[in-house]
C-alpha cells in the first residue's frame, strides 16, 4: 500500500515531502503490521523523520518494544496545561491531540491566548515516556478515557472543545458524549479535520 509519497530518499523528510497527521495514521499501521508491533508515531516522525533514521531507531527500539493501552496507563492523566490564563475571567479551552499523541503543534498559537486557559489531552503516558510504543484504540475509546479526566476537572461545563486533523473527530465524539450526559457544549472547533471519505483506509494488524 503506498502512502502517495513519491521521489524519497534515505535523508527525505516526512514532513517536508508532504506526510501528515492522517499519513502518519497510515503509515504506522502499515509499520506495525510489517514489525507486529506498536511504535509512538510521535517519537518517530517527529525524532526520526527520515528513512535513514527511522531505521537506526527501529535496530535500536525493535527488542525492547512494550505496546500499552488504556487500561495499562490509567495511572497517567491525559490532560496538560498549554496556557494558564485565568479563569475567572475566560472559560478554558480544551485542545485535542492530531495523530501523533502530542499537542506539540499547539504550543506556539496558545501563546497568544492571553488570558483565555488552554488544556491539552495528550495520550496516556507519553509525558512520562514509559513506554516506547502507543497502541491506537477506536475514537471512542479516546473520547471515553479523555472524558474521564475532563470531567475530574471540569464536571459543570460549560465546553469549548478544539482539535485539529483527527483531533477534531475525537472533538466531536466527545462533544457528543457529554450531550448525551446532558452537558452543555458550547463550542467545538475542527480544523482540517477529514470526512469519513478523507480518513486513510487502515490495514487490518
């Protein structure tokens, strides 16, 4: 199965030669499936973006791998502080993670967000590097352990939810869920955020 990069070489960048968060889902299946096994594709695209070092990480990583889920990080919260405000003056923002697990890619656009709080979910454990490797669950499964630590937090609402990418399908799964629990959601913002059409047709591990 091609991921639709063409003209690469051993020093190409993912990211530079056109890889995003919706080809990371697919191109970690597809290197799941050729290892059996379950890699971090934010250590690895964002660490070893290449070729060439994406295989001195996997020689490295390959007999030490560990694959988690939920149930074995329910010890680790999901959820960061990207912008601390005040919330006494501003409802909180709450931002889901793209692909990767990370919300790396928000740090720089919540500096301008003054006084407004911004929270981030992140997957279970990758604050704490536990774990070299992130099994991938459904959107629900998401949604349903991110709502777990939300509403530790912030049981009342009202929400304001935002995701980018595949993000923003765990958005709005959330969004969802806390309606069905009669929550009051005010706002959820998908960016880039693909269709049912768009999403990457996963191979089966």
């Amino acid at each position: 199965m091609s991921l639709g990069i063409d003209n690469i070489n051993e020093d190409s960048d993912f990211f530079e030669v056109g890889g995003n968060s919706l080809k990371a889902i697919n191109f970690l299946a597809l290197l799941n499936k050729g290892f059996g096994i379950h890699f971090n594709s934010t250590n690895i695209l964002l660490n070893s973006p290449t070729p060439k070092s994406l295989t001195a990480f996997i020689k490295d990583k390959l007999m030490n791998v560990k694959p988690i889920d939920f149930m074995e990080s329910e010890s680790y919260s999901s959820l960061i502080t990207l912008n601390h405000g005040n919330a006494n003056i501003f409802p909180s923002i709450y931002m889901i993670h793209p692909a990767g697990g990370s919300c790396g890619i928000y740090y720089n656009m919540t500096k301008y967000f003054g006084n407004i709080p911004v929270y981030g979910f992140e997957f279970p454990g990758l604050q704490n590097h536990e774990s070299s490797s992130i099994k991938y669950n459904t959107v629900q499964q998401y949604a349903q352990n991110y709502l777990t630590d939300f509403l530790k937090v912030n049981a009342f609402g009202p929400y304001y939810l935002f995701g980018s990418s595949f993000g923003g399908i765990v958005a709005y799964e959330m969004a969802c869920e806390l309606m069905n629990r009669d929550k009051l959601v005010k706002l959820v913002i998908m960016v880039d955020t693909p269709s049912n059409q768009d999403m990457p047709i996963i191979p089966t591990l």
